[in-house]
C-alpha cells in the first residue's frame, strides 16, 4: 500500500435540487489516524459520510481510497470502506452471531471464522448467543462496529457513534474506536457534535458548517495560541475597555472585562486598566479550549 492518506476526499459535493448540503469538501485521513467530524445539525456530516461509503452518489468532486477513485472502482472502494450508520439496525430477536452471519451473506464474507473474530476485537466475546434485544445501546454500538469490521475495511466511518450513550457508554466505544485505529491501523473518520469526546480521541478535526469545512487541523493547529485575560473591575469599565484595544480583543461584560490575545497579556492588561483609572479586583486567564474555538468559528460564518 502506498504511504499516502488511506482516504482522500476531493472536492465532494452533493446537490439536491436546489440546496447544497455538501459544499466541496476536501479531507484525508491517514492509517492509525481518527479525524473528527463536528458540526451543528444539519451541517452535512452524515451526507458527506455516505458519500465516502458509497451510499449516496456525489454530484461532483472525487473519493479515492488506497489511491483508486469511487468513480472507476466503486465496488473495490466500497469494499475498503466499513460504515457504523448513526443507528446501527439489527434484529433483536435474533443473537449476536446470527446478525453478523447476515451481514457476512450479504458481503460475500464466507469465512465464518470471521464473524467470532469481528466479535472478538470489540470486546463482545461470550454474548454471541444472546440476542441483541438484550444488548445496552453500548454493546449495540460495538456490535456495529463488528458488523462493519467483517469485511476487513482499511477505513472506518462512524456516525455520532456515541449518540443516545451513557458516559460509561460513550468511553467503552471511544476507546474500543482509538485501540483499532492505534492496534490496527485503521483509519477513522467520526462524526460528532460532542466536543469533548473529540477533543479527547480524535488526532485531527474538520468542522463542518452549512455543508462546507470552514476549518481543519490537528487540535492544536485550531486551538492554537490564544489566551483570555478575565478581570473584574472597580471604576470606570468603559474607559478601562477603549485603554485595553491596543492590547488584545477585548469584550466587555457588566463589570468584567475579557481580553483575548495571542500571548499571555496579564501584566499588560492590568497596568493598562490601573492607569486607566480602574482597579482589576479579580484577575484570571485561560487558554481556549476546542469549544471556544467551535464556537467562535460558528459565530464568524454565521
Ligand atoms: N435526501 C435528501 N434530500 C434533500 N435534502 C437532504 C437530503 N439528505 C440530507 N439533506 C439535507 O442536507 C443537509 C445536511 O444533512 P446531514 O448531512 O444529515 O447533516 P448532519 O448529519 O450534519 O446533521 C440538511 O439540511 C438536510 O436536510
Ligand atoms: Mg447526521
């Protein structure tokens, strides 16, 4: 296999009618490599996924995975890319091993060996015979991502796999997520809305808003350096605030002051306010964290 990205996504689009829910995205995700896809409802998350998986046809732009694009090998590709759509369906009446033999039918995986294998690496071993209705919506998920482990994807697609999850939950899949991409190699792509879950298991982001990637890196490329300086303040706020623009970005807030700025500015910003004629009661810094960032990013496109 070659050392390029394992999926690379080029200019993917989809138009229906009128409206644009995909908007040209660009993304690669490499071997070993968990990309987070976040953005708010209706951004275009699990479109973009379909397209990946070969669900939904792209109106235009290119998918090539371990270098062969969707448009001449759609069925090598589709082979390569293993989906956890956002509510995995299976038979309740039926047990785990008998869900997954179906999917192995319908795959061309005659090799049953590899259905306890598939329930094995998600850690489901001594529940194959029991029938998913008495599954928590935890081991449903994992049992989703064995279902889309059968046919031995190089990439992984999930779809809010953490969504309707208790914390316990949530952690059981994230972790099971990054021990196949670090263990096995596996290049994975999740959709989420839920920041901190990304910001805790995924290596890069891609945001998504109205149907477009407005922003991509890893966490600390998005992050990058940006710092709040928080006061509280006695005395004039107004002027303490004109006095503090050379400074940073600065917000005001009743009595609180935020400056925002590249570097740590807590001594700058004090002496400005003191001669200012304010006095800073109370002060605090922060740096931002990836929900500020998100939020920020959502607020600049809006
Ligand atoms: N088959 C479809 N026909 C028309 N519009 C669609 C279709 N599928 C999705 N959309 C629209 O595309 C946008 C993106 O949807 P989706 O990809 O489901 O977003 P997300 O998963 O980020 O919530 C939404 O506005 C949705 O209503
Ligand atoms: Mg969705």
């Amino acid at each position: 296999m070659s050392s390029g990205p394992v999926l690379r996504a080029m200019g993917l689009r989809k138009v229906y009618g009128d409206f644009v829910a995909v908007d040209r995205v660009d993304l690669e995700i490499g071997r070993g490599e968990i990309v987070g896809l976040l953005g708010p409802n209706g951004a275009g998350k699990t479109t973009t996924i379909s397209m990946m998986v070969g669900l939904v046809p792209p109106t235009s732009g290119d998918l090539v995975v371990e270098g062969r694009s969707v448009r001449r090998d759609p069925v090598w590709v589709r082979s390569r890319v293993g989906l956890v759509p956002d509510s995995p369906g299976f038979y309740d009446g039926m047990t785990a091993w008998e869900n997954l033999w179906i999917t192995a039918r319908l795959n061309g995986v005659r090799d049953e060996s590899r259905i306890q294998d598939a329930i094995s690496r998600v850690g489901l071993s001594g529940w194959e015979d029991v029938a998913v209705g008495k599954f928590s919506k935890g081991m449903k998920q994992r049992l989703g991502i064995a279902d889309a482990l059968l046919k031995s994807p190089s990439v992984l697609l999930l779809d809010e796999p953490t969504a309707g999850l208790d914390p316990g939950g949530s952690d059981e899949v994230l972790r099971l997520i990054r021990s196949l991409a670090d263990g096995e190699g596996m290049a994975v792509l999740m959709s989420s809305h839920l920041l901190h879950q990304v910001e805790w298991v995924c290596d890069r982001v891609a945001v998504m808003d109205r149907g477009r990637v407005i922003a991509q890196g890893t966490l600390d490329q998005l992050v990058g350096r940006r710092y709040y300086v928080e006061m509280e303040l006695d005395g004039d706020v107004n002027a303490a605030a004109r006095a503090l623009l050379p400074v940073g970005k600065v917000k005001v807030e009743d009595r609180r002051i935020v400056v925002e700025a590249g570097e740590d500015v807590r001594r700058k910003a004090v002496d400005t306010v003191l001669r200012a004629g304010a006095v800073p009661v109370e002060v605090r810094m922060r740096r931002a964290g990836l929900a500020e960032v998100y939020r920020n990013l959502l607020e600049a496109g809006s």
